[in-house]
C-alpha cells in the first residue's frame, strides 16, 4: 500500500469526502441503514437524479476501504446486502453537518443550498417544500 502524504488532517478528511456523492451517502446512512437500490431511489426523490450504479458502488467501496461504511450481506435468496455508518461514519457526519452549518452561517446571496443542515439531522421531511433552505 502507498503512503500517501498530507500536510493538515483536515486535507485528508476533504480527500476523503471528495467526490460527488459521498458527502450525500454519509448523510443518508445517518439517517438509517440502507440497501444499494434504497440509496439510489432516496438520492432519486431528494435530488430528481440517483449516481449511476457504478459511481455508487464505487464511491460506497471507497467509503468501506477508509472504514466509514459497513456493508453487511446475508445469506438469503436473492442476497440481501444492508449498508450502515460505521462509529467513525457517524463521527464524520457530526463534521460534515458542522461544516453545513458554518457554510449556512457565511451565506451570501451569491450562493443557494437546496437543503439546510436540519435535513441533513433529520429533522425535516425531505418532501416538504418549506423544508428547502431559504
């Protein structure tokens, strides 16, 4: 395995999250365990479009090799394959909301943000147009 060097941790955990997806499947998983097709259909109603299925598989292999997801398959036909956090994933996505929050809190009216940080909690229901972040 090559070592790779940073100069700051947080460049590690930006490298870490870095891709298009993986910020969103983090989030997702917080809210609950979730099977390959269930995450694509939540990302399908949250934002009109789902990752193809290699761009999910791969980001979701990328997140178990740095330990942050955990895939768990059962022996059952057809298989049955549950994603959940791991305790370092739940940790992550405490940053990741944190990092929501300090962007919210910056805001300007050049940038928008289709979500606040409470959907990323939880705390609202995604479908719900006065959920949107103002």
């Amino acid at each position: 395995m090559q070592t790779k060097n940073y100069f700051l941790g947080c460049n590690y955990i930006i490298d870490l999250v870095d891709g298009k997806w993986k910020p969103s499947i983090i989030c997702s998983l917080g809210l609950g365990d979730k099977r390959f097709g269930e995450l694509r259909q939540y990302f399908m109603r949250l934002y009109g479009v789902a990752p193809a299925e290699k761009v999910l598989s791969e980001q979701l292999h990328q997140l178990i090799d740095h330990k942050i997801v955990k895939r768990t398959s059962y022996d059952v036909m057809p298989m049955k394959v549950i994603y959940s956090l791991t305790d370092e994933g739940r940790a992550l996505k405490v940053l990741l909301i944190q990092m929501t929050q300090f962007a919210e809190s910056i805001q300007d009216d050049s940038v928008h943000f289709k979500y606040s940080s409470k959907a990323m909690l939880g705390l609202v229901d995604l479908d719900l147009q006065e959920n949107l972040a103002d």
